[in-house]
C-alpha cells in the first residue's frame, strides 16, 4: 500500500512572526517625550502668559494709581526795584508851648499860620501874686544885706580887740559866726530873687525856634496852669522831615545820603527829590524795621506838614529774585516751602523764603532755581520721593484776543 503523503502549503497555518520589542519600547519612550514635551512647553507658556497679564494689570494699576501734577516754572524777577513806602510829612521840629507860671492870659501876640523868629514874643501872662512875692523877696534881701553890713563892721571892731587881747574869745567868736549867717542868709534870698524874676520872665512866651504857628489853644482871660495846658504848637517848615520804616528784606540797603523820591498822591507829577539824613542803627523788635529819617527842602513853603506822601526808594538786590504763583506755596508748621519735581519725576519739598507778595505771583528769594518744576495747587496727600506724571500748565497768554494753536 503506497502511502500518499499529501502537504499543505506552510504560509497558509503559520502564525504571525512577533514585532521587535526593542523597536516598540524605543517607539513608546519617543512619543512619552514628546507628549511631556508639549505639556512642558504648553505649561511654560501658561506661565509666561500669566506672568505678562499679572505685569500688565501691575503697570494698569500703577498708573491709575499715579497721581498726575500740574508744574508752572518761575521767571526773573527784577535786578533793582523801587521800595514804595508811606510817610507823613513832618517840620523839622515841632513843639508844644506850655507856660511855666499860673495866672490868666493877659494877652496874645500871635495866632495860627503866623510866622515868627526865634525868640519873638508869643503872649503874655498876668501873675499879680508873683509880682508881690518878688517885691517881698527883693524888700527881704534889703534887710538881708543891712544886716551883714552891721555883722561886718561888728566883726572889724571885735578882730581889733581881738588882737590887743581885749575882748573875749567867746564873744569874738559869736561876732564872726553871725557875720558868716549872714552871709549864708544873702545868698539865699539872693538865689530866692533870682527863681522869682527867673519865674516872672516866664510870664512873656517866647518862640523858642522860627517857624509857623500852627494851633493856638488859648485866649484872653483863660487861667494858665504852669505846665499843663498847651498854649501854641510851633513848627518849623523849611526843611520838612520824613520816618519811613524799612521792611527788614532792604534795610541793608538804606545809606545816609542816598537820594530819595518823594512822591505826592494829590499833586501827580514829578516827584521831588529828598535825602536820607540818618539811619537807625538797629532794627525795630516790635515790627522788625529799620526807621530812616528823610530831609526835605520846602523853600516856597509849599508842602503842608501832616500831608501824607510816599517815599520811592531804589533799592539794588544782590540776587535777583525770581516770581512763581501763588499757588505752589504750601504754607504749614514746618514753615513756607514749595512742592518740586525733579528729572526722575520725584517729589520734593524745599523750604523758600519769600519776597513781596503781588496778589497771584510772589517773589521768592532764596530756596528754588529757575529750572525747578514747580508743582501748583499741591495735594496734602503728597509724600516726598513719590513718583507722579507731570502736566505742563498752559502759558499764560500776552494777548487776550490770542488763541492758543
């Protein structure tokens, strides 16, 4: 029996051959990186993404934050400039006439808007109680040197037999000290006659300086109270005398001799020129001014005394000042200072000290430049060293039919 041994083709039951499993692991590792990659990278740009929008709303919150300023800048002021100060008119010497005797007027000589000289005779007095007591003092005084007439020859005659040793000591003693009260007892009553003309003379008032009667305050028959009642007021009127006080700021610069402008409100024109005659040599402490007195010639005696004037002074300043507005000053216990701002837009404080005050603008003399940024209408919520946008304010137009381009 032949055995027939029939074969079936291999490919048809042969199972699949296995993968490498090198190759697949590498495959797996490969795209395991690749995904951590891309979670990697995706979480970075999350975080950068974040990062940027916190920075941003950081920087939005800051400048709504950030306070915005307004600065106005200062200019020159003036080199030299006129010190306009008020006076009063006043004669070069002024009195008030009182009399030095009681008694009635008798009689005036001269009244108000009188001129008179020195010396010239203004009224008299009538005084009949001192006319008797000067009588009296002058009869005394007699008597007084009768008696030391008899005192002297009494002493002669007792100095005589005082020699010759023929008089007692005591008695010549006595002899010579009434002699001596005598004398003593003439000097008196003659310095009392004296007091007593002296005081009768003061019944004729006299000027004491030439000038203008201005107010008569008595008349005839008035009782007289020896120095009580004013009688006259004399002023002398050429030359004129002016006090100005000068502010503390220029009082170093007021000198004797500098000429000076005096200025009349109700007569406009030319102002008329005056020297400054002397300087005090301390400052007032209760208004911390320096009083100068003026000499102002009236040789028409045209200036009324008590008229009201305004002396113009040039005064030359070391270091111009510079003007700001009024509004950047801050004015608190620490003092007056202002509010600036600097290149890094960084506030500042600094201390000034002021000049005049114009109303809108001042001068300030010491603590700024010129290229200080000023910051105007300062807020008290301000800190030094803050930082703030800056605004320019607008300039103030020369024109005021000019509009701004």
């Amino acid at each position: 029996m032949k055995l027939v041994m029939k074969t079936t083709p291999t490919h048809a039951f042969a199972s699949p051959q296995p993968e490498n499993p090198h190759a697949t692991l590498r495959t797996a590792k490969h795209g395991g990186l690749l995904l951590l990659g891309l979670l990697l990278f995706g979480a970075a740009w999350r975080l950068a993404a974040s990062q940027r929008e916190a920075e941003a709303l950081q920087q939005t919150t800051a400048a709504s934050l950030q306070r915005n300023v307004i600065v106005a800048h200062s200019r020159p002021g003036e080199a030299s400039r006129k010190l306009t100060l008020p006076a009063t008119l006043r004669g070069y010497s002024e009195t008030q006439i009182f009399a030095r005797a009681n008694g009635y007027l008798k009689a005036w000589h001269k009244t108000i808007g009188d001129t008179v000289k020195k010396g010239e005779l203004l009224a008299e007095i009538d005084v009949p109680e001192l006319e008797q007591e000067l009588v009296q003092a002058r009869a005394t005084l007699n008597q007084v040197k009768a008696r030391l007439e008899l005192t002297r020859t009494t002493l002669q005659r007792w100095s005589q037999l005082n020699e010759t040793d023929g008089a007692p000591l005591q008695e010549f003693e006595e002899k010579r000290a009434a002699f001596l009260q005598a004398e003593a007892d003439l000097a008196a009553m003659t310095a009392n006659v004296k007091r007593l003309e002296n005081i009768e003379g003061y019944r004729r008032i006299v000027a004491p300086f030439a000038g203008v009667i201005t107010r008569r305050a008595v008349d005839v028959g008035s009782l007289i109270s020896a120095g009580s009642q004013e009688l006259f007021a004399l002023t002398q009127t050429d030359p004129l005398r002016l006090n100005v006080w000068v502010p503390q700021a220029y009082a170093d610069e007021i000198k004797a001799g500098q000429e000076v402008a005096v200025r009349l409100p109700d007569k406009p024109g030319k102002p008329l020129n005056a020297r400054v005659e002397r300087v005090a040599g301390a400052l007032d402490a209760a208004s911390r001014s320096r009083q100068a007195e003026i000499v102002l010639a009236n040789n028409d005696a045209k200036l009324l005394p008590g008229s009201y004037v305004e002396i113009v002074i040039n005064v030359a300043t070391q270091h111009a000042p510079l003007i700001a507005p009024a509004n950047v000053l801050v004015v608190d216990q620490a003092g007056t200072h202002v509010v600036t701002v600097g290149a890094d837009n960084k506030i500042a404080f600094r201390p000034v000290k002021l000049g005049r005050d114009f109303g809108r603008e001042v001068e300030i003399v010491e603590g700024i430049s010129q290229d200080d940024r000023l910051v105007a209408s300062p807020s008290d919520l301000l800190v030094d060293g803050e930082t703030v946008g800056v605004v320019e304010a607008a300039p103030k137009l020369a024109d005021k039919g000019a509009k701004p381009a």
